[in-house]
C-alpha cells in the first residue's frame, strides 16, 4: 500500500450533509486487519440502533489515528474544523472544571464525521441534554480481576440481577468490549447525582454482602483477592461517563460493548473458560452489525426507568 492510496479523499453525503473521509485503507487493528473504512462502515451500519443511546449526552472522543498498537487519546473538547451542522453542548464536566463545549452526536452524518477522526470508542454521559444535571441511569461496573474465570464473572452478574429482582427492579446487561460486564439499572430523571450514586454503592455493598467469596469493593488493584470481580460503583457522577452500546473497542478483534440478554450471562455461568476476554470478542464490528439486523436491539423494549423511593423502601426492608 503506497503512501499516496493512503490519502486519498472521498466526499459523501451522509443525511443531507457533505464530508470528506480520508485514509480508509488506513490499518488500525493490525493483527485483524480491520481498517477506518471499516470502522466508518460498521459505525455507519448500527447507526439506527447506537444512535438512541448517544442523542443528546455530551461526548468524549477516543481516537486511534496510528492504530490500536499506538497510543491513542481522549478528547473532550471539540477538534479544530468542527463542520457547522455538528450539534454541540457548552458544560461544565465536573463542579469544580471551566466550561468545555462537548460534541452531541444527533446523527448519522455526526457519528461519520467522529469515525473519520479514528475515534475508535465513544464515551457518553449519564445524563443528556437539556437536563445534564439529572442522571436517567445508574450503572455497575463489574470488573473481573487476575485469575477470575467467565463463570465466577457470571455468577456475580446473576446475582446482580436476581437481588435487583427482589425490590421490583428488572436491569440491563451489556459486555464492556473489555473482559468485563456492565449492570444497568433505568432511572426516571428526577435525582440528582448524589442519590443516583448512594443507590448505585447501596446495590454494590448488597451484592458483595450476597456473594463476598467472589466479588471485592476495594479500589486499591493490588488489594483484591485473586479470581474476584471488582464491583465498581463510584462511576456515577456529573461528567462521567461510560462506553456507549455499540462503540468499538480498541483490542484484537475490534470486539465491540454489546447490550445482550441476560439468557447469554446465563450460558457464561455454565461455561469453563478460564478467562473473560475472549467470550466477549464473540460480539465485533464484523458480527454486529448482522445481529443487529436479525435481532434488533434487546434493550429498546426493556428499558423501563424507575422511581428510586418504592426501590429504596424495599431495599432497605429486605437487605438490611
């Protein structure tokens, strides 16, 4: 491949805006030999069912322009020559920080555009635009450490989901792209960020208390009991963020952050694998898009935000 194919330009129209890609041929997963056509081709294919869960939250760009191999950075605030018609957002991302103007990525043409820069994963906020103050979900971070197998990762997971059941909350699953999982729990946007995150440790210290062999809440990496998942639910707060559904990884296989039934956490409980990772590349930039297709997106019909006061009552009548 010579320099010159290198930089070629192609102009689309993409929803009714003209842009300009570049560098297509560009190698960005080296072992796989995935490319930025194909990243922009995938983002481009799950556009219909990704875009529903990026629409109005502030986004923070990952970009790997020289590939998975090389260091690659976060973005916040927009990039230089930004075209006119991206929707964007003037907000503090913490108490304590200036102003920054996020990109709000509306559509298929914006979800282009950030493609085109190697942004490889799109990181979203727990809250969206006009009510950034107010998070519309709570998620666990379920982190598997050094020697946990995919069963044990499962098991903790389930018994997420089954404590959950018991004060009337039905939550959402999704593989993190990594080697973990993400527990999501809906919320009606009238909390603020203090209540989500008390309820988010509430959840976390339940599960702990449930399966204490197996999960751990200290920080601290060098701390946790081998084989154990860390249960992560200080993630909640104004200007954090999480990695949307459907947004790429940057690891061998192009794996991708997939929302997925809970049937398939149950199949992982049954497996022998000794490690995570690899089941969580079954879901990747060359397979989702398909599935998508077939399946639709399992979250669309079971997102159903909750009231925090019944969940709480419960949970303190029945955990305590």
């Amino acid at each position: 491949m010579t320099a010159a194919s290198k930089s070629v330009k192609t102009q689309l129209t993409v929803g009714g805006h003209a842009l300009q890609v570049t560098n297509l041929d560009k190698v960005l997963w080296p072992r796989d030999g995935y490319t930025k056509g194909d990243l922009i081709a995938y983002y481009r294919a799950v556009a219909k069912w990704l875009l529903p869960h990026v629409r109005h939250r502030p986004l923070t760009l990952e970009r790997y322009p020289n590939g998975i191999d090389e260091a690659g950075w976060w973005e916040k605030h927009i990039p230089k020559g930004l075209p006119e018609w991206v929707a964007t957002v003037k907000t503090a991302a913490s108490t304590r920080d200036e102003k920054i103007e996020f990109i709000l990525c509306e559509d298929e043409a914006t979800l282009t555009y950030v493609a085109n820069l190697a942004t490889i994963v799109l990181h979203v906020w727990y809250s969206h635009q006009p009510t950034l103050d107010v998070p519309d979900f709570i998620l666990i971070d379920l982190d598997p450490g050094a020697g946990c197998t995919l069963a044990t990762l499962a098991r903790v997971a389930l018994a997420a989901r089954d404590e959950l059941a018991t004060v009337g909350v039905k939550p959402l699953v999704k593989t993190t792209g990594g080697s973990g999982l993400h527990v999501v729990i809906p919320l009606e946007p009238r909390y603020d960020w203090e209540q989500a995150k008390g309820f988010a440790e509430l959840v976390a210290r339940r599960i702990h208390a449930v399966a204490p062999d197996h999960t751990t809440l200290d920080r601290t990496i060098a701390r946790r009991p081998k084989g154990t998942v860390y249960i992560d639910y200080v993630q909640v707060g104004k200007g954090k963020t999480y990695v949307a559904p459907f947004s790429v990884r940057p690891r061998d296989g192009a794996p991708v952050s997939m929302p997925i039934p809970w049937t398939e956490v149950e199949a992982m409980r049954r497996k022998r694998a000794k490690e995570t990772a690899p089941e969580m590349t079954r879901w990747s930039i060359a397979n989702v898009p398909k599935l998508l297709a077939r399946n639709g997106d399992c979250w669309s019909k079971a997102w159903k935000p909750y009231r925090l006061e019944p969940v709480i009552a419960a949970a303190r009548s029945l955990w305590s």
